[in-house]
C-alpha cells in the first residue's frame, strides 16, 4: 500500500477534528434544547427550542396575544420538553339588555353562558329573563346577544286591579300582555309609547261619549184680572195656561262612569208657551179661623214614639198634621200594614210602642225606594233599612213607578236644566232617569211640589250621595 504524504495526512487530521467538535456542540445544544407544540388559530406549529418561558415560544412563530386572549400556560411559565401551549384567541360579541344600548364584550367564549358571565351578569342564567339566542347557544364573533328581564307591573283599569310580569318594553306591550283593550278615547297614564320600569302603576281611564236630549221648559205667561167675587187674597185659574218645551241635545263625556264635560250641539224649540188667566180676589177678607186645637195626648206620644223609631213626623207638638200623617204612612208602609195618610187610628200607640227599630227589608244590598203616596224616601244598606227622609215628589205624577238604577251623580249645588233659577235649587243629585234626580232642596213640603225630581234636604241628600254609587237601584212605588 502506498503512504499518505504527512502534510496531508495532518489536513485530515484537522479537519476531522473540526467535525468531532461540531458534532459534540450539536450533541450538547440538543440535549438542552426542549420539544414544544403551540396550537393557535386552527393549526399546530412544533418545534425544539432553547426559550426558557412560554412567551420565547410565542416570538419564535411571531404570534402576536392579544389582552383578551386566552394562553395556557401563561406566557410568564417555564418551558419543559413535551410542553403543549394553546392559544384561545377572544371574540367580540354584542350585548343589549331590557333595549338599552349595547355593549361590545371581547373575551374567550364560545357559548351565550360565556359571553353573560365575561359582562358579569352570570347571574341573569338564574332569573327569569329571555335570551336570545337561548342560553348554551353556541356564539361566534359579531353575535348579537338580546336579554329582556321580567317586570313586575299593577294595572288599575274597569274597577279591578291586575298584576302581571312583563317582558314587554313600553307601556302599551304591559297591557297587550295584561289582555286589556283600549278605547279610542281611552286615557293611560303613563302614556302606552313610554317605558316600561320595574313597579310601574298603570291606569286606565275609560272615556265614553253619550248623546244626551234634555227638555226644558220654557215657562208660561200669567194675565192677573181682580174680581170682587173672590175674596181678597184668594185666586182662581180662569184658563189654563201651558209651559213650551225646549229640546238641547247634549254631548256628554264621561271618565270611568262619572260625567267631566258636557257640549250643547243642537237646540230645538217644540213647543210654545200659551199664558194662563187668573182670577185675583178683591172681597173682603173672612175672619180667620181658629187654630186647631192640640190633639189629646196619643197624637203626642205617637210623634214621639215615631221621631224615636227615625220616622221624620216633624216637631212633637200633638197636632196630627200632613208632616205626622207622612211619618204614619211610612211606618205603615214599611210594617206591611195598610198604606194610608190618614191620622191616627185607634190601636195604633199601642202598636207603635210594640214596634223596635227599622225593619229588615225584603231585598238584600245596597238602594233606595221612594215612595209616592207617602211622601217619603227609604234608603237600604246590606238588606236593612238604614234611614227613612221625607221627600217631596212632582206634582204631575212624576216619578212613575218602577224600576230604575243611578246613572251618574253630580256633587254640590248646581240650577236644573229644566227649571232655571236665579239661585242654584239642587244640591248632591243622584240621576236615575234622564233628567230626573234625587236632590237636596231647602223646601221639601209633605206633598208633591217639584217638577218630577225628589227633593230632600241637604243633610239627607249628603248621606244618599256618601252611601249611593253609580248602578245602585232605585225604585219607586205608589201614587199620590
């Protein structure tokens, strides 16, 4: 075999050498080098590397974290071989909750649970609220979360009293869910457009227009002619005269049953006044008669014993009277005996001092009967006569007998549409048919003196208007 020159063989030997250190240096930097798998953004990147912490292993594939994304291990962690780093990377979804502006919430998540709890309203899975999408719905980013809370809202409308939880968002959405039907003249408060807030009170005002025709009387003349045929001070109709009538049609607004406002849209005269002729006596003036004489002594303690049972029999003075015989007719009336104005019969005393308050009444609730041919008003409070008031009936027969129910009342003093006055002549009116009322009046004499109303006095007519409501009954019975 030949040789191999020694300059040559010293090259080989260097650069042998050189090998045998590359070698061993890789040898060394690989075995201090660690095996590490990211997974970001759907892929997976490995590699083996000298970083001692998990955010070296991030710059080395240039993979930018954002504030809100998600990196386990942290990138502060320690890098060991076999580590496996993942990257969550966060989305921006819209939150509006009960239709208050929305808000952008940027965090890993990928269902609507996550997105409530990264806001810090987790709590909202608890409670009653609708979500949209449903709560568990998978979210991506630019996802629009809806969230609607309960309401707890009170509905005052018809005289009853609803409540009801709500996921509507305005006053009117409250009472569709409430099943209420508005009217086009209907008041809300608050209004239907506004916002619906948690304890909201809303009230419901029930608006109704009626057509209304009243007759008023346009009252007759009087021609006076003096006669010595009667005596002076006495009159005498010579020929009749008639009242003319007047039609006003009325609009009438009313707010839950009471009336707030009324319009007059037509007026019609359809009938004219004719004057009546009367006799004025000039003859001379008979002597007086004397005064009646007082009754014996059970007139007076009849009166008594009637004024004790609440009958209005007038002052205790033992003279029978049209005010006593009023206030026998209605004891009578009400003790199921014969209905009658006469004075005083015999066994009568007797049976008042047997007789121990008012009567049960033989209808239940709550009312009022007027009675004509005593002259008289009962009122009834829970199936017992409460009050029995003198009254005073029109002398054309009016009220006829029947049946009847309030349909509005109207406090205070006021004048009748039908008999204008300088002053006002009705005081708390309690209206049972058309322009007919019950009302106070500082004259009610024991006989038929109004026009067709019932009058009564002012304190009877203030406890009839704090007792009676709209739609109680009233009935009236008898004839003068």
């Amino acid at each position: 075999m030949a040789s191999v020159p020694s300059a040559r063989r010293s090259s080989i030997l260097a650069a042998a050498s050189v090998l045998l250190l590359l070698a061993a240096g890789a040898g060394v930097l690989f075995a201090a080098s660690s095996s590490v798998e990211v997974r970001v953004d759907g892929q997976v990147l490995t590699t083996r590397t000298l970083s001692h912490d998990v955010a070296g292993v991030l710059d080395h594939f240039d993979i930018t974290v954002a504030p809100a994304d998600r990196v386990e291990p942290p990138p502060d962690a320690a890098v060991y071989d076999d580590l496996v780093i993942v990257v969550e990377r966060a989305s921006t979804v819209e939150l509006q909750v009960d239709g208050r502006a929305a808000r952008k919430v940027t965090a890993v998540v990928d269902t609507v649970d996550d997105v409530l709890r990264a806001a810090g309203m987790g709590n909202l899975l608890e409670r009653e609220a609708r979500i949209t999408p449903p709560a568990g719905s998978r979210v991506e980013a630019g996802d629009r979360i809806e969230v609607q809370l309960p309401v707890a809202v009170r509905v005052l409308v018809d005289d009853e009293e609803h409540r009801l939880t709500t996921y509507a968002d305005t006053i009117g959405g409250a009472l569709d869910d409430a099943g209420v039907s508005l009217g086009e003249r209907d008041l809300v408060e608050p209004p239907t457009a506004r916002t619906l807030t948690p304890g909201t009170t809303i009230t419901v005002r029930r608006v109704e227009v009626v057509e209304e025709v009243v007759e008023v009387t346009i009252e007759h003349g009087e021609q006076r002619r003096e006669t010595d045929e009667l005596l002076e001070g006495e009159t005498q109709v010579e020929t009749e005269g008639r009242d003319g009538l007047r039609q006003r049609t009325y609009e009438v607004t009313l707010v839950d049953g009471e009336e707030q406002e009324r319009e007059l849209v037509a007026e019609e005269v359809v009938r004219e006044p004719t004057d009546r002729v009367v006799k004025v006596g000039t003859g001379r003036e008979p002597e007086p008669e004397p005064e009646p004489e007082p009754a014996p002594p059970p007139v007076r303690e009849a009166q008594q014993l009637l004024a004790d049972l609440g009958y209005p029999v007038g002052p205790v003075d033992g003279i029978d009277g049209p005010k006593t015989q009023r206030a026998l007719c209605a004891w009578r009336r009400l003790e199921g005996r014969e209905v009658s104005r006469r004075p005083l019969q015999p066994g009568e005393v007797e049976a008042l001092r047997a007789t121990d308050g008012l009567p049960a009444a033989r209808t239940a609730g709550r009312g009022v009967t007027v009675d004509n041919t005593c002259q008289a008003l009962y009122l009834r409070v829970d199936g017992r006569w409460r009050e029995v008031h003198q009254a005073s009936t029109g002398t054309d027969g009016l009220p006829r007998a029947g049946s009847y129910t309030i349909s509005r009342k109207r406090p205070g003093w006021h004048t009748s549409t039908l008999y204008p006055a300088p002053e006002p002549n009705m005081y708390n009116s309690l209206y049972f048919h058309g322009a007919i009322a019950i009302h106070g009046s500082h004259h009610v004499p024991p006989r038929p003196a109004s026009a067709g109303c019932v009058r009564v006095t002012p304190a009877a007519a203030d406890q009839l208007f704090a007792t009676l409501r709209v739609g109680d009954p009233v009935r009236v019975i008898g004839a003068w």
